[in-house]
C-alpha cells in the first residue's frame, strides 16, 4: 500500500471516529436536553459525517481509478503475450485446483 494511501486511509479512520463518538454523545444528550446542547451536536455530527462522506467517495474513486489501470496493464500483457498468459492461467488453475483436491 503506497504512502498516500496508508495516509487517506487513517484519516478516514479517524473521521469515522469522530463521527461515532459524536453520535454517542448526541444520543446521550438526546435523553435529556434542557440546554439545547443537542442541536450543537447534531450540526457537529452533521459536518463530520459530509467530511467523511467525501473522504469516502475519494478514496473509492481513487480505487477504482487503480483498478482501471491495472485491468489496462492486464490486457496490455496479455494481448502482448498471450502463450505466456495461458501457460500462467493454466498454473494458476492447477495450484487452485490442488488446494480444492486437498479438503
């Protein structure tokens, strides 16, 4: 997993977090609020949750920008050597179907 990625994905963990504990302390409030605290809360929960919403669809979109890349380096190799790509399929398949044969 690169740097960056490692990265994002803390932080996402951190803003999930955040959120939760948040959500805690607004169902707690939510029991008896006479001080209006809870509408303090619930905005708070509100922005933290657009936050990680966002940081969410990110990083989906930055997997699946990889995915694309490596489906078009997949094809690239396969189409340039299509005798190998079989050979390492055939392997594959035999290694599968050991482990299979094996329970």
């Amino acid at each position: 997993m690169s740097e960056a990625s490692q990265v994002d994905r803390d932080k996402l963990v951190a803003d999930v977090k955040l959120v939760l504990a948040d959500a805690e302390e607004m169902l707690r409030l939510a029991a008896g609020d006479t001080t209006g605290k809870f509408a303090e809360v619930k905005g708070r929960l509100g922005e933290k949750l657009a936050l990680a919403r966002a940081r969410i669809q990110d990083a989906e979109e930055s997997v699946v920008a990889r995915t694309r890349e490596a489906a078009k380096a997949t094809d690239t190799y396969v189409r340039e050597n299509p005798w190998q790509s079989v050979g390492v399929a055939a392997g594959v398949g035999f290694l599968i179907g050991l482990l299979i044969g094996r329970r």
